[in-house]
C-alpha cells in the first residue's frame, strides 16, 4: 500500500512548479528535493545501497523548507538519515521549522 508521503515521491525532475508543499501545506512555486542529495550519488556506500532509481528520487518542496533542510544538515545526514519524507516530516529540529514556514506569507 503506497502511502499519502510516498505519492509525493517523484523521480528526476529539475523544475519548479505551482503546488502545496509536502512539508508546510503552502501554496506556492515549489523546487525539487533530491532524499539523497547528488553529491552523494558517486559515493560508493550510497551506489551500493540505493538503485539509480531511488538515488534520482525527491519531492517538491517549497523554497523556504528546501532551504531550512540544507541549513540544518550536511549532504551525508540527509543522504544516510533522511532518505525519506517521512523521515524528514519525524525529525523535531525540521517540524519547528516547517512549523514556522507554514506561518509564513507567500511572497
């Protein structure tokens, strides 16, 4: 059974988009978030635990979320620890800041 965060789970898209974001609910343009940041894709321990397919994987996100995520981890944390929106969506740290996002007007 997919679940309701794994519907928003895309595969190799480079753009932005009108849409809600996964994380804040906002209206907004949204950019695409790689679960595993591409700097890590050469990575031999990521190349051997993830398929190309899954290492391409993302969702869209608004920019002030995207931008909350890189502040608050490095490319290894969120590669090895937060492959998934559900794993980003548990993380205490990130809720505050998707939190305060959602409060945000949309510019």
């Amino acid at each position: 059974m997919v679940t309701a965060l794994e519907q928003g789970v895309q595969t190799n898209a480079r753009f932005r988009k009108p849409g809600s974001c996964l994380l804040c609910a906002r209206e907004t343009l949204l950019t695409f978030h790689h679960l595993i940041p591409r700097k890590m894709h050469r990575r031999v321990w990521f190349q051997k635990h993830y398929s190309r397919d899954q290492l391409a994987s993302g969702i869209f996100i608004c920019t002030l979320c995207h931008k909350g995520i890189h502040k608050t981890y490095d490319e290894m944390t969120l590669g090895k620890h937060f492959a998934s929106p559900a794993q980003l969506l548990q993380d205490e740290t990130l809720q505050r800041h998707f939190a305060w996002v959602a409060r945000q007007k949309v510019g």
